[in-house]
RNA sequence: GGAGUGGUAGCUCAAUUUGGUUAGAGCAUCUCACUGUCACUGAGAAGGUUGCGAGUUCGAGCCUCGUCCAUUCCGCCA
C-alpha cells in the first residue's frame, strides 16, 4: 500500500492508510494506547488496542513506526482543537516497529530555549524533530525560494563564484585551504564574491544576484554566524544610488506580505544620512520601530558646576516616560557601566520642572535650556513622571552609550512591535576614518566604493570631508544589508588606496585583475548584499542566528561532526606542511 | 586578547545569615495497574565523583586559588 502523509489524513476519511513516522507521545491506558505519530507534515493520534495489535506495549518515545488503519472521524467530544488533524485518528491494524530508539537526551514538545544550546546542537539531528526547528527548516527555504523568484521576475541572473580563491581585502581574517598540486600555496574562501561580482559587471552581466556562501574568521556573536554565513548577492550596471534603491527595495516589501504576517512601517523607505543617524539614535543600525531621539547637552553641563564636565567633549541624554526606583537607576548605571560607559547622570522632570540630585548643579537657565532641548528633540513634557538619562564622554561613545540605552528602553517600555519591520537607508557614510593606533587613514566600510566627487575630491579634498556612496540597510536594529556605488574608475580606485597608504604598484600588485578590467570598459555599476540569515531572524522573529541553520556552528566549531579536528600527519605530508610543536591539538 | 554570567540526576532548576546529618523537586526513564487519553492518571523504583585539580577548615555544592568548558558582550567584523 502507497504511503500517506499524516497531513493528508484529514482527507481520507473511512479510508484506509500506511503511515510512517516517529512516536512522538505514548499514553498508555493498558489495552488501550494512544500515540501521536509525527512525520515532516504533522502529527496524527493513533488508536491501538492491544488485543487486536500485538508488541505494542514496548513502543517508546522517538521509536520509528509503520502504520497501516483506518482514519476515522472523532466523536465530538473527543475532538482536540490544538492538533491540525485534531477531528480524526487512525484506528491501528497492523503495527511495525522499524526501528527502536533510545530515550531522547532532552524533551522535543517546547521551543528549545531553556535546553543548552550546546547539547541541542550535539544532537542536532534530534532537535530537528522540534517543531520550530523542523518551521525554521522550511521557512529557510521558502525565503530562498522567493528570493530566486523575486530576481528572475525582476531580470536578475543568478551566477556562481568560486569557493576556492585569493585573499580579499575586506578586513576580516580569511580561511585558507593549502593547495596539494601547488604546494606552499594556498587558496582563501571568499568573504564576500565583491571582487568576482564586480567582475561579472564588466562582463556584461548587468543584474546579478546569488545566494552566496560567505567564509569569515571571526569571533562568533549572537547576530554573526561563526565561519560561514549567507548573503543575497546583489549587482546592477548603469544605475545611479537612487535607482538602485528603486530596484531592490520592493524586494524587501514583498518578501515581508508573502511570507509574514509583517507590517512595514514606512514605504518608500527613509534615507537618514549617517551622521544625523548617529546623532540622533547613537549608532548607524537603529531600531525605527519606536520615536525616541538622542538630546545634546553639553552645553549645559559644560556651564553647570560640576567640574568633571568642564572640558567634555559630549553629552548625550535619552528622555524615558516611566518613573524610576533608585535602584532601577543604579542597576541600569551599572549595566551601562559594564558596557564601559564611566556613569550615568539623571534627572527626574516633574510638573514641567527637573529634579533629582544633580539639579542644584544646574542654575535656573540651564535647567530650562535642558527642557527647551528636550522638547526640541521631539519630547512632550507630559506632566507625567519621565527621566532623562545622560553620559558624558568623547562624541562617538556618548553617543554609543545613550543608543545604547535607547534600544533598551525600548525593549523595557515594549515599543518594539513585533509585528512592524522598520526599514531604512543609512547614506552618505565617511570614505575614510583615522586609525589612531596606526596613526594613518583607513576605509571607513567598502575599499571599492565610489568616493562623492570622484577623482577630483580624493585629489583635492581633506580624507575627513570626503563621503562614500555607500549604504546600509537597517532593520529593527539590525544591519539588513550593506552595499556601495563602486569606484570603477582605474585612477580613482589607485588614487583611494594611496589615501590608506598604498603605492600605485602595491594596488596593481593586489588588484592588478580588478584595475585592468576597469581598463577594459567597465560600465557604472553598484549593489549591496543582504545577509540571508539577518533577514530570517527579523521576520521570523529569532533573536540567535543559530536558530535559521539546520546545522549551525558553535564557536567556529560543529560540536555534532566534530569540525574543526586534527589531520593525519601523512594528509600534512602530501600538503608540505609541518605544525608547531606548542600547538595543543584537539583530537 | 579582555570582561560579565553560568557549569549540581538524561533535561530544567533548588539547597537559608562564613560552611553543618543521608544534596532535593518537576519533567523524562523503569516496574505495576488502567478502553477515550491528547502535558493521561494512580502506586512504586532507580537515577549524583556537585566540570576538573589543589587549598583553608573538625567539616566545602557553598569560601580561596588554579584550570577546563559553554554563552553574551568588547576588541575584531560590510
């Protein structure tokens, strides 16, 4: 007899079926057992009755069974509303048990979230038979399967780069593969296919996208996959900043109504120019879901008598509508603190006046400059109870402390609507910042994007004045994507790297292949790539991005395979390659 | 490389002011009973080198030092 998926069941009623899958819950009632038997597609209550069905008694938990029965309606009464196929069950005939199963190493009916994230990816193999895990799964590859969709409808051709190629200069650390016919040698695994993209531009390609593998050697973060990670890929010829974003940015839309119950709160999406992005949220990803701006202060606690602040550089305060205990207020001091911030100074605004400890440092203008940028910044004085928080420190950590303390306040006063993907465009990034430890100019963010004014301004203009056509793409807090107009212009893509510190003949050593097809006609062209896993976390609502692998990393490790591990000394042998002797080895 | 948090039964967690008999509970497991449960129920049982090593003490899960592991953050990083 063919098989029936258990998600078919609901339509063969009186009919008789061979299911096949795992038992999820045994409740056994003697000579009557119940089991809900789960495959791919869903969950199914089997009926047995012991007398009619022999051997079922030693039936356990995550035990593999072959099912054949009748698929019967269910009483009224004995209909449960939480399973899909709550109003049927299967009335067992013949029952095989194809494979026993030891007792799972941790229960599979939650979330996963209170189990160790350690021993769920050990037995990685298990925790997919979760219903979130096995959701995930599939909800990952109808993203992909959208996406591929999305940009053929939209002229996109999708393009595979190589896996096994040269080191590239966007600044994380490479994995490197040793090469066994060119011994001595050794191929990198792409950050990024940038380089090869760009590429395919000159070659005609004209929209390009791939869903592409990334290799990183980094650090591992909630929000970073460790080792490799995905992104959308993507790279248009002849089109301005403006009408790159015209392209793509239905794109996000799209993806949110057809896959998510999602809203998206402003359409077109806003395009905040980086340094008022700082200025007002305190960093270059905010979440947009929620109105609270940044409020300068410096000037008054410059002019207030407290010494410390005499000579500081920058104050930055956040304005909060809820009343504070002191010792909510020291507990939040002392978490900013562990973010390195040197203290918090607070104000309570009551009846439309400051109060609080510090308030008698502040003489009577002061206090009501304080209030007059409050309210400039965006604020209602409510009469309510509101405090404002504020650090004073060189400009970019006040600035980072108080974004800091914003995306918190958010999550404490529940202003992040789940149900809202706040999109926007950060633009008109810096090209270059100063690197104070090498004392020497360096990119800001992409080495190949187009400085605004081209040529004439990294001839003519101070490193600090020169902005990029560069742009991110921020989510709810998130970095969505990244991306840049492209400096494909052979003098300017030498002239850029001179203002880091490169030689003409040190560029043309390195991107020799990059200059020479600039040489060859390469047409106007700019893209940006957003990370695939970014993008499920924020619709599907996951807040580690290990979550939206099967099979993710911990650590740089994969703790269920074993990788990284120890070689034999004869696979070295082949390649040329003798370790350290110090090296501890893990086998 | 640095900081925070954590490591006690298969899983999730307890164990009182410097520390005091045999380290507890829920879930899971095993045994028995049960024909309408769906987080089945009831009765019982088993389950521990408190990550590892040293120290202080009459006595350490708890205090000290070292070490290992995990995780989050900083550094790093489109």
């Amino acid at each position: 007899m063919k098989r029936t998926y258990v998600g078919d069941t609901i339509k063969k009623v009186g009919k008789k079926v061979r299911v096949c899958g795992w038992a999820s819950r045994i409740r056994n009632h003697g000579s009557l057992i119940f089991v809900d038997l789960r495959d791919w597609t869903g969950k199914l209550q089997l009926v047995i009755e012991e007398n009619k069905v022999g051997g079922v008694d030693k039936i356990g938990p995550e035990y593999v069974l072959e099912v054949e029965g009748i698929i019967n309606e269910r009483d009224k009464n004995l209909v449960n509303p939480k399973m899909a196929t709550g109003n049927i069950e299967l009335e067992a005939e013949k029952v095989v048990i194809l494979n026993a199963s030891k007792t799972p190493p941790f229960p599979l009916d939650g979330d996963g979230n209170d189990i160790s994230e350690d021993i769920r990816l050990k037995y990685r193999y298990i925790d997919i038979r979760r219903e979130r895990v096995r959701n995930l799964i599939e909800k990952r590859f109808k993203l992909m399967m959208y996406t591929r969709e999305w940009f053929e409808k939209n002229r996109f051709t999708e393009v595979q780069t190589p896996l096994l190629t040269v080191s590239s200069p966007e600044g994380a650390r490479d994995y490197l593969v040793p090469s066994r016919i060119h011994p001595g040698t050794f191929y990198a695994l792409p950050q990024a296919p940038q380089q090869y993209k760009q590429l395919l531009m000159v070659g005609g390609v004209d929209r390009y996208f791939q869903i592409a593998p990334c290799f990183r050697d980094e650090d591992p973060r909630a929000d970073r996959h460790s080792g490799a990670f995905y992104q959308i890929d993507v790279e248009c010829s002849f089109m301005t900043q403006q009408e790159f974003f015209d392209t793509v940015e239905p794109y996000f839309k799209d993806v949110t109504e057809a896959l998510t119950d999602k809203k998206v709160k402003e359409y077109r999406f806003p395009q905040i120019p980086y340094i008022e992005c700082i200025e007002k949220y305190g960093t270059d990803k905010p979440d947009l879901r929620f109105d609270m701006f940044l409020v300068t202060l410096t000037d008054e606690f410059r002019k207030s008598e407290m010494n410390i602040f005499h000579d500081i550089e920058c104050v930055k305060g956040i304005v909060v509508d809820r009343e504070f205990t002191r010792k909510e207020i020291d507990d939040l001091t002392h978490d900013m603190q562990r973010e390195g911030a040197h203290g918090m100074v607070w104000f309570a605004i009551e009846n439309g006046k400051l109060s609080g400890s510090m308030v008698k440092m502040f003489n009577e203008d002061l206090q009501k400059s304080i209030l007059d940028k409050v309210e400039k910044a965006g604020y209602k004085i409510t009469g309510e109870k509101q405090y404002i928080f504020a650090f004073g420190d060189t400009h970019a950590n006040a600035c980072r402390y108080a974004g800091i303390l914003r995306s918190r306040m958010g999550d404490l006063l529940g202003l992040k609507d789940p149900n809202v993907l706040a999109f926007a465009w950060i633009v008109d990034f810096p090209m270059f910042e100063w690197d104070d430890k090498n004392k020497k100019w360096d990119f800001c963010h992409n080495p190949f994007s187009m400085p605004e004014g081209g040529l004439e301004a990294l001839k003519t203009k101070d490193p600090s004045e020169i902005k990029a056509q560069q742009y991110d793409l921020a989510c709810n807090g998130y970095e969505a994507a990244s991306g840049s107009v492209r400096n494909y212009h052979p003098l300017s893509f030498i002239e850029a790297f001179k203002v880091v510190g490169y030689t003409e003949e040190e560029t043309r050593a390195k991107f020799g292949h990059m200059i020479s097809a600039f040489e060859y006609g390469a047409p106007p062209h700019c893209g940006f790539a957003p990370g695939f896993d970014r993008l499920m976390m924020i619709l599907f609502d996951e807040t580690n991005i290990k979550e939206v692998y099967a099979f993710p990393k911990s650590n740089a490790q994969d703790v269920m395979m074993g990788a990284p591990r120890a070689v034999d000394k004869a696979d070295l042998d082949i390649l040329g390659i003798e370790l350290k002797k110090d090296i501890k080895k893990k086998s």
